[in-house]
C-alpha cells in the first residue's frame, strides 16, 4: 500500500473495535443453560444459526405437538448468522446468473420458491414482532470498469427475455441519482429481491420465537458425535446426550457430524468495517435516500449498506481461506485486510475523508464449489443436513430448513424434487491440493477484474467442470 493511502486509511481504523457491530450490542440476550445430563425428544436440531432456528421454528409451526431440542455449540447467532452483512435475498441460487447456468430447466421454479421463502421472512418477522430494522429497499448490482457495465446491460437484456421484471438497469447518473460515488459507472437495481436486516437481531429474535413455541434451547453445548440408537438416533454433548428420533444438522462450516459431508464445504474468511454514524451533511453528499443495498461486480467485490443509525457497513474483497480448512479466533481480525478495505472506501466515497471505523471483524462462510447450498439424508433418512450456502444464507437457510423437514418426513414435495435439492457440489480435494486450486483461482480472479474481465485458461476450465471459489 502506498504512504499515502496509509496517512489517510490507517488513522480511520485508531478506534475500531474488534468485533462485529451487530453483536456488540445492548439487546444481546443472555446465555442459556447448557444440556447437563440425558434429553429424549422428536427432533433434535444441532446448530443456533439461521439455520437451525428457522429449523426448529418452522417444525413447530408445522406441528405444535412435536417436540423440538436445539443445542448450540456457543450462543445462538454467534457465528457466521451474527458477522454478516445483513442482505437478506430472495434468490436461492447465489444470484440469477449462477442458477441459470447450472439449472436452467428449473430456474423459473427457483426464483418462485426464492420470492417465496423471503415473503414468508418478512411475514415471519412481523407475526413473530421481532425487531431487526427489515427493510426490503432491494440491492444494486453496481459497475465501476466499462467491462463490468457492458456485462450488466447484456444481463439485463438476458433477464428480459427470461420473463424476469423488477430489475431496472441504472446508467451512470441514474445511478449517482440514488448513491453518489465517482467509481460508479452504472448498475442494475433489484428492488425487491433483497431485504436488509440487523443480521444478529434476526438471530435473537428467532431464539424468543423458538422459545415461545416450546423448544428447547441449550447453548454452550456442542454435539460431540452422532450415533444409531434403537429406531432413533444419539449426540453426545460435554455433559450429557440427546436422544430424538430424527435429527437436523445446521453447523453449517463447523464439522459435520456426518463424516462424508466435511468435503463438500471450505472455510473462507470474510471481513467487515462499520463506520461511526454519518451525519446529516455526510449522508446528504453521498444521497442514498433509498437505503438499498449494494455491490460492485468485480470478481474480488465489495457489499456495503446502511445501518438503522445511517453507519455503513463496507466489507468483502479478500475471501481468505486458511490451509488446512482451519477454524480459529485468531483469524477474525486481520489489520492487513482492514486496511486495504479502508483505503477502498475512502476512494469509493472521497466525500466521506475523515470518517473513522467503530468496528472491523471478520468470520468464516460455509463454501462449496457451486455457490449454493446442498441437502442430504443419513443413517437410513433419520437425519438430514443442509450445508454450503456461500455467504447468501440469511435468506435461503428459511429455504434449507423447509428441505430437512421435508426430507426427513419421507414425503416428496415441490422442493425434494429440485435437481438443485437432489444434486450435490462437486469436493473439494485433500491438501495440499485444495489450498493451491483455490490460491491459482484467487490469483486468476483478481487477474480478470485487472484485464477487462478476461479469464485465463484456469478459470475456463474451471467454469466448464462447474467449479467456483466465492465468498
């Protein structure tokens, strides 16, 4: 980085805390007891992400008699479900591009269960009063090189022709009309695909609904192992054990109880800034009026949005993945990304100099090969998982839930029969493969976002095998 950038971004992140905004707050609830000695119910679910709270919430609306026990490994929202950037989206396939080029015969059905599941959020979110600043303003897809604005007027047109309304394409005023940024060249406005949310207050708010509909919640208690027990199944916790008849896994990159799936999925760091609150004259020289949610389309792209309290929330670009796929706390902060980011959010919004960073975390996202989740039974149906959701989860994990139920019903359904619920990603491979394919994928990348978007012949050929690596 050059001294320059350093003398303006560096002194921005003096006070930023290290942890993430949404959980550094006052309406954080109380730890819960952990499971201490043995519990028998119908349905055990192992995870207090989004996950397994819609999970267990949804198994009650479904039946009010079946008793549900979710344990956690921490606290509920803790992880990836508290660390998020808080883009709530409709789409269950990592964006309409990635869903039509690997099911193209179902697309139309995807998006419908997509607009679906995020009506049946928000109606959540309201029946349930739970207050996590919902705001369904939608997201720009934003172009800051002429090869980014030439793919999106192309997509536009594809998305005509595909029969796909509500998205508008934004020229370069039309545009800097509703977010105004020198680096903005045009964008396409989903605007109602995509609701913005306090990701963490979602998580608290889904705990209390859980609560309140009789399930049983036990945090600080990880599930150790998995194993047949009668007609039923088994998790041994620290202190004792769960017996249930059927179980649902929602740990998402934390390892599955189901050995076979732990290929499937890699650990990619992610990181975040959150600003101080703007100021009435900061936010009016930036206009933003509409709130919507944005991201630029580079291949190492940024997300960035409003706060209730009018902070921006900046974050992406380096997707990080740790040899070895390790998880640790140590990898939540990482001043050299930090910088980086701050320095690109002074030349995003040059108007902003002087603003400072109250916060700057960062977390692990749950990613597998085709961007999108992937679903499964084990142990003769009696347990299902749902895994690999790449940084869209907040949304589609609704989605996910609504599948393990339906799979370990036995029953076929309108989403048990997807290609996408019946198909799995391709692994990813041992080491020391896994971490040089994704490291020649990282520099390809960043190469194609420096020369025009052009991709070399690694990435064709990893776009031809229906291989990714995302964030």
């Amino acid at each position: 980085m050059a001294p320059a950038a350093m003398r303006t971004a560096a002194p921005s992140l003096s006070g930023a805390k290290p942890v993430s905004y949404w959980l550094d707050d006052p309406a954080r609830p109380d730890a819960l007891d952990a499971l201490t000695g043995d519990e028998q119910t119908d349905l055990l679910v192992v995870g207090g992400g989004y996950s397994g709270l819609w999970t267990a919430l949804i198994a009650k609306e479904r039946d009010p008699e079946r008793d549900v026990v979710l344990i956690e490994g921490h606290e509920v929202g803790w992880a990836a479900s508290g660390r998020n950037g808080g883009f709530c989206a409709a789409s269950l396939t990592h964006g309409l591009a990635n869903g039509v080029e690997r099911w193209p015969d179902e697309i139309r059905k995807l998006e419908e269960l997509g607009e679906r599941n995020l009506d049946a959020i928000e109606a959540a979110v309201a029946r349930y009063g739970i207050d996590c600043e919902f705001e369904r303003t939608g997201e720009i897809d934003v172009a800051t090189e002429p090869h980014q604005l030439e793919e999106l007027r192309e997509w536009h047109e594809e998305i005509t022709r595909l029969g796909i309304t509500g998205v508008d394409f934004l020229d370069r005023d039309a545009l800097r009309a509703e977010v105004d940024s020198p680096t903005f060249l045009g964008g396409l406005w989903d605007r109602r695909g995509v609701a913005m949310l306090h990701p963490a207050k979602l998580a608290w708010g889904l705990k209390r609904a859980c609560r309140e509909l009789g399930v049983r919640i036990y945090e600080h208690t990880r599930g150790l192992d998995l194993v047949r027990s009668g007609e039923g199944m088994a998790v041994r916790t620290p202190y004792g054990r769960v017996f249930a008849r059927r179980v649902a896994l929602g740990t998402n990159i934390f390892p599955s109880l189901v050995k076979r799936v732990r290929p499937y999925t890699v650990p990619v760091y992610d990181y975040a800034l959150m600003t101080e609150p703007l100021t009435p004259e900061q936010l009016e020289s930036i206009g933003w009026k509409g709130r919507q949610g944005l991201g630029d389309s580079a291949n190492q792209f940024h997300y960035f949005r409003l706060s209730a309290d009018n902070r921006i929330l900046w974050g992406g670009y380096d997707a990080i993945y740790p040899y070895g796929g390790r998880l640790s706390a140590d990898l939540d902060q990482r001043p050299e990304t930090f910088l980086k980011l701050a320095e690109q959010f002074f030349t995003c919004f040059p108007q902003l100099s002087g603003l400072n960073f109250s916060h700057a975390w960062g977390g692990a996202i749950d990613t597998c090969s085709r961007f999108t989740a992937f679903f499964g039974t084990a142990h003769q149906g009696r347990v299902a998982y749902a895994a690999g959701f790449t940084g869209l989860g907040v949304g589609s994990t609704r989605f996910g839930a609504d599948v393990m139920l339906d799979l370990l019903s036995g029953e076929e359904t309108e989403r048990t029969r997807l290609e996408m619920v019946r198909s799995k990603p391709m692994p990813f491979p041992p080491e020391p493969f896994a971490w040089a394919g994704i490291e020649i994928t990282k520099r390809s990348l960043a190469r194609a976002d420096s020369n025009g978007g052009h991709r070399n012949l690694w990435l064709k050929a990893m776009d031809k095998l229906g291989l990714g690596f995302d964030s």
